[in-house]
C-alpha cells in the first residue's frame, strides 16, 4: 500500500497541474483511498490479530459480546475491499474519459474497455495489447467481487511480473487479495503515468472535472 502512495504521489509531482484538473485530481483519489479505506482494512485486521487489542475494538464498534466484533470484523474485510476498488476504478477510468473527451477529434466511449483502447492506439503507446490487458485486470477483479468473487465472462489468465491472474468463468477467483489488488494497481499506474505525461495530453491545457 506504500509502494503504491509513493508512486501516486510521483505521478503527481510529474504532471504538475492543478488539483482540480482531472488528471491530477484521479490520481490523488487513489491515494486518499489508500490512506482511508484500504488502510482501515489493513490496520484493523492487525489490531483484530492480537486478541489484547479486541476489548479496544469492542469499545470502538460499540458491542458487548466478542463473537460480535468477530462478526463485524469478517465483514468489514471483504467490504472495504470492494468498495477501495470500485473506488479506485471509478477515479481511473473517469479519468481516461475525460482525457480521451479532451483530445482534438475524439471523443468518449463510455465503456472503459473501448476507452482503454482507443486511447492507447491513439497515442500510439508501445505493447498496445499488453497494456490493454494490464489495465483491464483490476476492472475484473473489481467486476468479480461484485458477483460474489465469482468470474462471470468468459476465462482469461494474465500473467504481471511473474504473478498469474486467472479468472474463469464460473469459478471464484484466487488473485483478489488485498495484495494481488495492490500489487496489480501498482503495475497498472506505470501506464496512466505513460498516458498522462505523453505528448498529446500534456498539450490539454485544462481537464475539468464533471
């Protein structure tokens, strides 16, 4: 989850524009939902680890009983997930949408799939494919944990760095962890980097937000 402030924070301190310009404004999204949804998941499991901590937890959440908190903590899991990268999802591809809106001669798709891939072919990026796939990964996950964790299109496997994503269809999917999410979304912003500093979106004077 540092890894992947630190290279939100870089992406931001490269683009050099101002907080309210979509490109800038996205990736900042990604960071708060780190600093906030993901590291409530994160930290409260730790403390949830040390049977010492569960009294503070029981205060916290207002329960008496420790099969309560139990229960809420089981939860919490599982929802912080999905709702961190619903969230992250939404920022990054609003985002691309309103680039590929703000490009001469284009205009949005409406469907982040057939974004994506316009616009890597119109900025002409290198592995057009390859990065393609990259970005669709955590659209899948965050599709997959919306169906119960369960993969409902058609079978895919991608391999990133070494690491397999396999979804298939029917099947409850292995790489939704908390670090396969983050693991893939660090990989993932080495693309938007690409994208927002080329040539053709660094000449957009202004992205406004909608």
């Amino acid at each position: 989850m540092n890894n992947l402030k630190d290279k939100c924070n870089s992406i931001i301190k490269l683009i050099d524009l101002p907080d309210d310009d979509i490109r800038v404004m996205a990736i900042i999204h990604v960071r708060q939902f780190c600093n906030t949804i993901a590291a409530t998941a994160i930290r409260m499991q730790y403390m949830a680890s040390n049977n010492d901590n569960i009294p503070i937890l029981m205060q916290l959440y207002g329960v008496k009983e420790v099969d309560h908190i139990k229960s809420i903590l089981t939860d919490l899991n599982p929802n912080l997930k999905i709702s961190f990268i619903t969230m992250v999802q939404f920022a990054l591809e609003n985002c691309l949408e309103r680039v590929l809106c703000a490009l001469p001669r284009e205009r949005g798709q409406n469907a982040f799939s057939k974004t994506l891939k316009k616009i890597i072919n119109v900025l002409e990026l290198e592995h057009p494919e390859e990065k393609h796939t990259l970005l669709m990964v955590p659209a899948w996950i965050r599709n997959t944990l919306h169906a119960g964790g369960i993969h409902t299109k058609a079978d895919v496997q991608v391999t990133i760095g070494g690491e397999n994503f396999i979804f298939q269809q029917g099947k409850r999917v292995e790489c939704a962890s908390w670090s396969h999410i983050f693991y893939v979304l660090l990989k993932s912003l080495d693309v938007y980097k690409e994208i927002l500093t080329s040539e053709f979106v660094t000449a957009i004077e202004k992205i406004e937000a909608e």
